[in-house]
C-alpha cells in the first residue's frame, strides 16, 4: 500500500473521513462550541431538506473552526474533517448552480488530500496486520475519493449544460474552445473513475450487518453504473452541439483505454452529415444509459435484499429500513431522468414518458416531491409533455393535447416555483430560468392552440348536432302525415 502511494491517482485515493458514515480515525473536536455527531445530523439534515443557503452558512461556520490559521499549516486529525467539509460545500453550491464557486471549492478539497501531512496522517491510521480491518479501514476513504471525482465530472456537465441551454435562448455563456476543454476534462475523469472503480470489485463485504453492505448507494458506487451514466450524458450533451468535438473518443468510453483523437474531417455545423452523427450520438447515450439504469437497479435489490429474513412486519417500520428503502430509491432514479431525455430527443416519447414518470415516482417516494433537486426533472417532464401535446395535436386529438399543455404548465410551475425559493435559490444568472421562461410561454401557447381548437370542435359538433335533431323533426313530420277528415256516411234510404 505504501507503495502505492507514489501514483497520482493512489494519492487522490487517500480521502478524509466521510462526514456523514464517520471514519476509524473521527477526531474529537477541539472546540468545545462543536459536537462532531450534532454537525453531521444537521448538515444531512439541511441538504434532505433542500436548505441550501443554511448548509452553506453551517458548513462555513464548522469550517473556520478548524481550517489552517497559516498557509499549508497542518492540523493532524481535524484536516480530514476540513477536507469532507469541502466537498459537502462543492456539492451544495453546484446544486444551486454557483458552479465558479463550486470549481474553487473542489480544487480546496483536492489540494487538501494532496498535502503530504494528510498523506502521513491516513498511513499512519491505517491498521497493520489485520486484512479485513485494512479492507474495512481503506473502502470508505476509496468511496469519498469517488465522490469527490463524482462531483468534478457533474461540475462539468452543468457547465455544458448551461452553455447549451445559452444557445438555446440565444445566448452564448461559452465559447467552442471552452466547450471542447469541458468535454476533455470529462472523458478524463470518466477514465479515472472507470480504473478508480475497477480496482473495488470484491471489496464490499457480504455481512448483512455490514453498513455498507446494506447501503444501496454504496453498493452502487463499486460498480460502473456512475461512468456509465456519465459516459451517457457525455454523448447525449455532445448531441445538442451544432459541431462535432475536435477530440472525441474513437473506442467506447466505458472501456477506460479510449484516447482522444481528433475526427478526421468534422462535419460543418447543421449539416446533414452532423445530423446523423448526432442521431448516433443519442443512441449510444441510450445504450449507456440502459447499463447504468440495470446496474443501479441490481445494487438497490441487493441493498433491500439484506432485510428479506427478517420480520416484515418490524422491518418495514424500522429507521434503517425506510432509509435503505429511500436510498435504494434514489439509486434507482438517477439514470431514468438522463434516459428518458436521450429517448425524447430520439423521438421515442412512449419510452421516454415510461422511464421519466418511474424516476419522478421514486424520487417523490424518497421524500423529493417538493425538493429543489426535482426541480430539473420536473422540466423535462414539461419539455417531454410539450412534445406529446403537439404530437396529439398534429392527429387532431384536441382533447388530450390540451390535457398534456396544462401538465406541463403545471409541471414548470412546480419547477419555477423550487428554482426561486428563498433557502433554494438558483443562480440568476443561469440561462436556466430564461429556458424556464421559454418552455412555460410555449406550454401556454399550445394549451390556448389546443383549447380553441377543441373550441372550434365542439361548436361545430353543436351545430351538427341541431341540425340534425331538425332533420330528424322534418323527416318525421314527413313520414307521419295528418289523415284526411273522414267521409260522412251516406243516409241510408228508406
């Protein structure tokens, strides 16, 4: 192990301890004002809540306990608590869209790790002669590491996004350049994560009353559904560009051996030729992003699994059980949502409205319904909706192109109204809320469109309606004449 550490990889490797799970060497903290298990079941408890500018505010203020008072001044046992401390900040920030905030976090957390006191610090830690302990000791540090690169490549993604959701509303907040180097960043991390990954297969122990045996996430993190997942939504962003990337990956990004390499002649922009390769591009990103939804899937059965032989009854009322179930959740949804837009963008809408309302269903089974992270998902519904309506309305079914609008007027409103709460707000600038702005207009205009024609509809049904009735009248007056008077009886002749 020690000489592992000589990789650059392996050093990243060695992350402080995991804030929420704790680790075998937790220090105490030195403040009396602090009590390490309170922060932590606070901190979890704001981020499940959405209340983000409150767990921005308690991550600092446990961060200017114990961060270095001097330049590379080492802490011993309380860094690695300052360490985690900055990796749940990046991830607060980058849900609330402060993504230049969110990258100089990070970059804290990864020059933090790199620190050789830090190094010193996890070695010296480490148990010695014990395998399993050395197993049970390494696993969490390895799993936080994977976090950390987790959230760098989702950084990066939001950052493409918003340069395609920019271009979509007439904005550029990016230049190409910029938007190549993205994409380069991001089939670096997916390598690293792929090979970070490869080296945990076996790890995980198989005793139920292992912790991380009965975590769904976890079970989920050592396996390759998160690269698949990223290696989806790398090819579904790369799609929605009116070029194609001057290094894209020749081989299959899922294999971690793919070097960029420049395309030999790339297609102009908006050519029939782009066209077609972004057709590919979508369904590539749909393989993927079936792989990743059956590996997910598989370790949230396996998670549940370790309660199957007990009392159901107990069991289903337990704590540890609704929160397995709610993790397990989770798991499940976090590659329907990408899956179903890469089916919407393929035209597919049967499939993608399939997957999207299972992934709403579990996030609002995991407590999620009125939580800023639904948010995005409760945008792609709208878009997915919007869709459907004109898709109805072009086979002149009126009725339900109407009911589909008012969904996903409905939906967006949901979303605008998480986006702007005051303990959740998205950042401003993000071109975010003017593709909000877009989608809401349109959803109306298809709901007026879609309303005036099952107006028009009705009134014309009306008017048939009567007159026919005055049809029926005048064809019944016909067929049923008045009898002539009848004739008097002649007198009868005497």
């Amino acid at each position: 192990m020690r000489r592992q550490l000589k990789e650059p990889i392996r050093a990243l490797l060695l992350a402080g301890v995991v804030l929420i799970t704790g680790g075998s060497f937790a220090p105490r903290m030195a403040l009396a004002q602090f009590d390490l298990a309170v922060e932590r079941k606070l901190l979890v408890e704001l981020l499940e809540e959405g209340n983000y500018r409150q767990a921005i505010a308690e991550a600092k203020r446990v961060e200017a306990a114990i961060k270095p008072r001097k330049k590379n001044a080492w802490l011993g046992p309380l860094t690695p608590v300052y360490a985690e401390l900055l990796i749940y900040r990046g991830s607060i920030e980058r849900r609330m869209g402060d993504l230049d905030a969110a990258e100089k976090t990070l970059t804290d957390a990864y020059k933090m790790w790199s620190e050789p006191g830090f190094q010193q610090l996890v070695m010296a830690a480490a148990p010695r002669d014990d395998g399993e302990q050395q197993g049970r000791y390494w696993l969490p540090l390895e799993l936080t590491y994977l976090r950390l690169l987790d959230n760098s490549t989702e950084l990066l993604f939001q950052r493409v996004r918003a340069a395609n959701d920019a271009r979509l509303v007439g904005r550029e907040s990016a230049d190409r350049a910029q938007i190549d180097t993205w994409f380069q960043q991001i089939d670096t991390l997916i390598r690293m994560s792929i090979a970070a990954r490869g080296s945990l297969r076996g790890r995980l122990s198989d005793e139920e009353d292992d912790p991380l045996a009965r975590s769904a996430h976890t079970r989920m993190m050592i396996t390759q559904a998160r690269p698949r997942r990223f290696a989806g939504m790398r090819l579904l962003e790369a799609s929605k560009l009116p070029w194609t990337l001057p290094a894209d990956t020749t081989a299959s990004a899922d294999e971690g051996s793919a070097k960029a390499k420049p395309t030999a002649e790339a297609p102009a922009e908006d050519t029939a030729a782009r066209k077609m390769q972004a057709d590919s591009q979508r369904r590539r990103a749909n393989n993927y992003l079936e792989e990743a939804t059956t590996l997910g899937a598989a370790a949230a059965a396996a998670a549940l699994a370790a309660f199957k032989d007990r009392d159901q009854e107990a069991t289903q009322a337990s704590p540890e059980f609704i929160l397995a179930r709610r993790e397990a959740a989770l798991v499940r949804a976090e590659p329907l949502v990408p899956l179903a837009e890469a089916e919407m963008l393929a035209g597919d809408l049967e499939a993608a409205r399939g997957h999207l309302d299972a992934g709403l269903a579990d996030l609002e089974s995991a407590g999620l319904e009125n939580h800023p992270d639904i948010a995005l998902p409760l945008m792609l519904s709208a878009e997915l909706a919007l869709r459907e309506s004109k898709a109805a309305f072009d086979v002149k079914d009126s009725l339900t192109s109407k009911q589909t609008a008012k969904r996903a007027v409905d939906s967006l409103q949901a979303a605008k109204q998480l986006l702007e709460a005051e303990d959740s707000q998205y950042d401003p600038a993000s071109p975010l809320h003017a593709l909000l702005a877009d989608l809401i207009a349109g959803s109306r205009t298809q709901e007026q469109k879609s309303t005036q024609v099952l107006a028009a509809s009705d009134a014309a049904d009306a008017a048939a309606r009567k007159a026919l009735s005055a049809l029926s009248k005048g064809d019944a007056k016909k067929s049923n004449p008045k009898a002539p008077p009848a004739t008097p009886a002649k007198p009868v002749e005497k």
